[in-house]
C-alpha cells in the first residue's frame, strides 16, 4: 500500500469553501468538494465543518454504513499525528466501520392492528359528559337552596 499524504491542521483549515471544501473525520483528511451537492443533509453542513475537525458531527449524526464508506472515496491523505490503516475490503483488517455481528441490537415493533370495539369509542365519549353533567348538576342543586334563603 503506497504511504498516505500527511496533511497538517493548517493545510486542511485553507479548505473551506463551497468550491474547495476539506475536512477530518476521525484523522482522515477528505476532499469533499465533490460531494457537497450530492449530501442529503445539504452542502451547508459540509461548508460549515470545512476545514476543521468533524469526527463529533459525523458520528453524532449516525452516519449509515453507506456513508461511512464514503470516507475512504474522498480521502485525500491523513492528518499528522494519526496512523490509520485501511482494510482494503478485507474482512479481519481493523477499521474503524467494520461491522460487529455481537454488538447489534435487537428492537421490536408492537403494533396494535386490532380497531377498539365500538362500544368502547362511546363510552370514552359519553363517560367524561356523563360525570360533567353529574357535577355541575351537583353544584347548581347545592347552591339553589342558599340562593332562595
């Protein structure tokens, strides 16, 4: 594997425009000039990282696998002080973005298809009038005999 161009914090922070945009993810220096039209989350985002270190945004985001390949199109080099290896589509390489089988998590969905029975719909109408009505008649009939002394 050819060495990868060691890029300094300075060097990236000149990037930041919407025609020349570099950031940092995770000590990975990309170009993302190209990409800005083609984000989902729309070009300011990228403009607004530009030139800086994103890794907080990216990740803070969840980021598909999709996405996180991505990184490894739009890598120019690395920043100085990181040693990053690619795995090179190997499976047992160490990255960053491989996908672990034992720390997935299980979610279900419950669904309730099942309509109330009709009945139900009334009473959840008819109840609350019902005890309204109970209590202002209550109110009225415990004030009509001070009223008449």
């Amino acid at each position: 594997m050819a060495p990868q161009k060691v890029f300094t914090h300075s060097q990236v922070a000149q990037h930041m425009s919407k025609t020349d945009c570099w950031l940092v993810v995770h000590g990975r220096v990309l170009n993302v000039s190209k990409f800005l039209e083609e984000h989902p989350g729309g070009d300011d985002v990228l403009v607004e990282s530009g030139g800086k270190d994103a890794s907080k945004d990216f990740e803070a985001i969840g980021h598909s696998k999709a996405a996180q390949n991505l990184l490894l199109k739009y890598q120019v080099g690395v920043l100085q002080g990181y040693n990053i290896q690619d795995g090179g589509g190997k499976d047992d390489a160490p990255s960053p973005y491989k996908e672990t089988k034992g720390k997935e998590m299980s979610a279900f969905v419950i669904k309730d298809d099942t309509n109330p029975p009709k009945f139900a719909a009334l009473l959840e109408f008819f109840v609350p009038l019902l005890v309204a009505g109970f209590f202002f008649g209550y109110i009225y009939l415990s004030r009509a005999p001070n009223l008449t002394s």
